[in-house]
C-alpha cells in the first residue's frame, strides 16, 4: 500500500515540476520524472470553454493525452518569464495548488499578453502527478487568438 506523502515531500515534488515545466523540459522528460508510473491514472485538464482554444475544457487521459494536451499547447502558445509563488499544499488531499504567471503569446497571430494562472496538482502515494489542472485566462487566449487582443 503507498504511503502518505508529507507536505514538505510533495512541495518538494511541485516546485521540481514547475520548474521543469517553466523551462520547457521535454514532454517525454516532463512524464518519466514527474508523471506516475501508472500512466493509465494520469488525467490533465485546462478548464475553459472548449470553443476558445483547442486545449481547453476537454480531459486528456494517460501518457498519450498527456503528450497530446502538451503539443496542442505548444503548437498554440509559447511562453516566457514563467515563474510560481504561493504554493498551498493539503497533505491529506495530496494536492497542491500553485499560482503562476507568464507572458504568453498566441503563435499564429504574435500577440502577448502577460496572465496569472493556476495549477492543482494531485499526487498518487509515491508523490508522483496523477492529476493536473490548469485555469487560467481564456477570454486573453481566444482574442489572442484571433488577433483581437
């Protein structure tokens, strides 16, 4: 049976993935050292209305959607200057929530726009990602988008 990751473990385990997302670390790399081993569990998710990106409000499931969610980000948006501050993290729930910011710029049309975003992450008992939201500014992505921000 798994053990009950501490808080101070699954800090530990949040900041390392934030750090490896913000510097665009390989999505094969992102799975083999963040992601759990039990790639059938992994579930991501960017809530927001599916008709404003191609990202947004569908679930991605196990290692193909998480490689499917990553490359429909990239081909969409680039990013930059991205850091995170305020990490909560609830050991009992094995979640944390961390708030970001970036300057992201919509590929397609070139326009930028500087957000604040949030990821929960949930953690399996060996502190490991199983689960992985994101809110974040979709009215800025989809004018972006469409080259009216």
């Amino acid at each position: 049976m798994p053990h009950q990751p501490t808080r101070a473990s699954l800090l530990e385990a949040a900041t390392s993935f934030c750090a490896a997302f913000s510097t665009s670390v390989p999505p094969r790399e992102l799975l083999a050292r963040h992601f759990t081993t039990d790639h059938a569990s992994i579930l991501v998710h960017e809530h927001g209305l599916s008709q404003l990106a191609p990202f947004l409000g569908r679930t991605f499931r196990g290692a193909d959607g998480l490689a499917d969610y990553l490359s429909v980000v990239a081909e969409c948006l680039g990013f930059e200057d991205m850091r995170f501050t305020e990490y909560v993290v609830d050991a009992e729930a094995r979640k944390v929530c961390v708030r970001g910011a970036a300057r992201f710029t919509w590929k397609s049309t070139g326009q930028s726009w500087d957000e604040t975003f949030v990821y929960v992450l949930g953690f399996n008992g060996e502190g490991r990602v199983e689960e992985y939201e994101v809110w974040a500014d979709s009215g800025a992505a989809w004018l972006a988008s469409r080259g009216e921000l």
